[in-house]
C-alpha cells in the first residue's frame, strides 16, 4: 500500500513539474484595424486594389508604415456577393484574417451587372504574417502574391 501511495505521489510531482515548466500559450488579441475613406488611401494602394479585384484572395502590402490587408472575392455575375473582414486576432507575431463570403440567395433580387466585391483592412503593426481564414459561403482562402 505504501509503494501505491508513494508511486502516486510522485506521478503526481512529475505532472506538476512538466505542467509547471510548459511554454505559456499566447494569448489571441483582436485587433481593430483603421478605417480611413476610400479617397483617403494613397494612389500606390487604390491602384493595388484596383489592380487585385479581379482574382478572389486574401493579399498584403506595407505602405508608409501601415499594413494593408485585402481580401477579394473576384468578379461575380451579378450583385449580391459580399466579403467582409469580419474579424483580425493577433497571436505573437501572427494575425489570423477571418473574412466572411456571402453569395446572393436563390430569390434575392441582384444588380444584372459583374460586380467585384472586396474589403480592406488597415493595421499600424508591420512586422507581422498575416494567414487568412475563410468563414460562409466560402471555406478557403488562398493568399495572392
């Protein structure tokens, strides 16, 4: 009996050393990124956006010491698509972009028209890589170079 309680014990030791010295996991903050108007960015990045609408991705640019994150769903038939970053969390030197895709609905009236729908996300930290995740209509996000 005195070896069981002595085994236990001592598990029980171990298990409080190896939990004790484990790396601390890091915790996930989200970020609230800026929200200039759109005849506020600079040339350089409205020809970047201009120049991405097309392909459906997720892309980063640095400009003038901000982080520009764009997430594009490409050119859709008609109206009704919808992208937007719904949520950034940074974890260490890692931001995690959810973007949310919605296609129009079977009866929902939509623009006859292509549309390329796309949202963009500003952040002052530039020393970050940026993975992106797809949430909705959508469940895969490739980044763009």
């Amino acid at each position: 009996m005195l070896k069981k309680t002595l085994l236990i014990a001592l598990f029980s030791v171990a298990m409080l050393f190896v939990y004790g010295c484990a790396e601390p996991e890091e915790t996930e903050e989200v970020v609230t990124p800026l929200e200039p108007e759109e005849e506020e960015l600079p040339e350089e990045i409205r020809q970047w956006i201009e120049d991405s609408r097309d392909k459906f991705g997720g892309r980063v640019r640095v400009h003038n010491g901000l982080l520009y994150i764009l997430v594009t769903y490409g050119e859709k038939p008609t109206g009704g698509y919808h992208v937007d970053i719904e949520e950034i969390e940074k974890q260490g030197d890692t931001v995690k972009v959810t973007a949310r895709f919605t296609e129009p609905g079977e009866d929902e009236m939509v623009t006859q028209a292509f549309t390329y729908p796309y949202d963009l996300a500003i952040l002052e930290e530039t020393d970050v890589e940026v993975k992106f995740q797809a949430a909705g209509d959508e469940d895969t996000l490739r980044i763009l170079e």
